[in-house]
C-alpha cells in the first residue's frame, strides 16, 4: 500500500513541475511598443521596453528617457527593476503582448 502512494505522489510531483512554463521566454532581443500609440507631440514616444537574454532591460515609460535596468519572469508576471526610475510590473498576455500593471499600457512586439 505504501508503494502505491508513493508511486502516485511521485507521478503526480512530475506532472505538476512539468506543467509550469514560462509565458514569455526570451532567447534572442524582444521589443515591445505601446499598443495603438498615435503622438499629440511629435517629441513624445509611447511606451517601450526591450529584454535581452542575458536578462538586462531598457524602458521608456512614455517620453523621450530610456532607463536601463534587469527583468525577472516568473509565470505571467515580468518586473523589470531600474535604478533611476520607478519599478515596473506587467501581467504577461502572450509571448507578443503584455500589459502593465499600474498604468493599464498594453504593448506588443510589432
């Protein structure tokens, strides 16, 4: 009886590790721009943000200022840490699109 539950409670320890896949997996550079952006000032961009495998990020949280940081994926959330500006969380959509948790900014790999 023993071997039997330990044989099921090993069988179902492999399907449940098995099954958690990241959404979102970056193996060559991503770039990611704000969805459906249409400028009032020809100065002003929308949203970016570019991932890189070795794990760096650049975000520009609408403007004209890239901020240099590192991101971390965990399930459907990517946060992205920057030093000089604030942090950035993002629920993960699809591997093309993602949506920032505070503002509500989709962006899309174009």
């Amino acid at each position: 009886m023993k071997s039997i539950l330990f044989g099921v409670l090993f069988i179902l320890s492999i399907v449940f590790t098995s099954c958690k896949k990241e959404k979102l997996v970056v193996k060559e550079e991503k770039v990611f721009s704000q969805k459906d952006f249409v400028p009032s000032n020809p100065e002003m961009g929308g949203w970016s943000l570019k991932l890189r495998p070795d794990g760096s990020a650049d975000i520009v949280p609408s403007g004209d200022i890239v901020y240099r940081g590192t991101y971390k994926i965990k399930g459907r959330s990517l946060s992205v840490d920057t030093d000089q500006a604030e942090d950035f969380e993002f629920k993960i959509i699809s591997e093309t699109e993602i949506k920032e948790k505070k503002y509500g900014v989709i962006l899309i790999i174009k």
